[in-house]
C-alpha cells in the first residue's frame, strides 16, 4: 500500500511541479553534444525480473537536444527499465524525427544505445532526487531528468 502511495502521490506532486515550473537547463555537454533541459520523470512496477518479481518503468522528455550524432533531432521520449533491487536494464529512446534507439545498462544512470540512431555511444543522464519525508516517516520523492550527456 506504502508503494501505491508513493506512486500516487509522486506523480501528482510531479505534474504540479512540471504544470508550474520551467526547469533550468544545465551547462551544455561537451565533446558529443546532449540534450539541456528535461522534465519529470514518472515511475511505476511492473512485472519484471527483480526482487519480488518486479522491475521500475520510469519515463521521462528531453529537448533543446544538439549532437552531430542526432542531427536534426531536437527532442527525445526516454523509457527505461531496471529491476527491483537493482541489476542491468533496458532502455528505449524515442527521437523527435521519429526513428528509436534501444540502449542496455543504467547503472549510474549510463546507457550503451546498441540498435538505432547513435549506436555503439552512450548516453548519461543527469537526474536530480528529491525526497521529503512527513511526521509518520512517509517518504515521498520526486524525479527531475535534468539533461543529458552523449559519450563515446
């Protein structure tokens, strides 16, 4: 029940903030270019391969996005999935030209595109926690994909 709640009361935080708020882009990335500025990322279980059997989808937008990789795209749709518990999930980016990148990994947020536009480089994301906690010891954390990185 905790879970749901959690859930619940992450997303409708998250559309408030991402209603209300403009996010700051980073810095611009270096070397292979990026995308500066993001949005909330929205999480929830589904069945999967971690603990418990279930795994973490989470979801999230990117844009103001510039990389001689991706030339002409400009915007992202990031999806991704990594196991209760931890351990080596999969990714899907779907660009603004329409083409889509699959990408495996996401430890330290780092994913490796394997098929699609930028094969064979990675991508970082940057996302920023941000957790309270209430007087019954309720935790309540929100998720804010920032920008993100291409490495080679």
């Amino acid at each position: 029940m905790s879970v749901q709640r959690f859930t619940l009361a992450g997303a409708l935080c998250g559309m408030a903030a991402s209603m209300a708020l403009a996010l700051p882009g980073s810095a611009e990335p270096p070397g292979d270019g990026g995308c500066y500025q993001g949005s909330q990322v929205s999480s929830w279980l589904v069945p999967g391969t971690g603990s418990a059997g279930q795994n973490v989808h989470s979801e999230g937008n990117l844009w103001i996005c510039d990389s001689p990789l991706l030339p002409g795209i400009d915007a992202v749709q990031v999806s991704y999935e990594i196991p209760w518990g931890g351990g080596p999930g999969s990714a899907r980016f779907a660009w603004s030209d329409g083409s889509v990148s699959t990408a495996t990994g996401g430890g330290g947020n780092l994913w490796g595109i394997t098929d699609g536009p930028a094969s064979g480089h990675s991508i970082q994301l940057n996302i920023l926690e941000n957790s309270t906690t209430d007087a019954q010891g309720n935790t309540d954390s929100t998720y804010l994909l920032l920008s993100a990185i291409f490495m080679p």
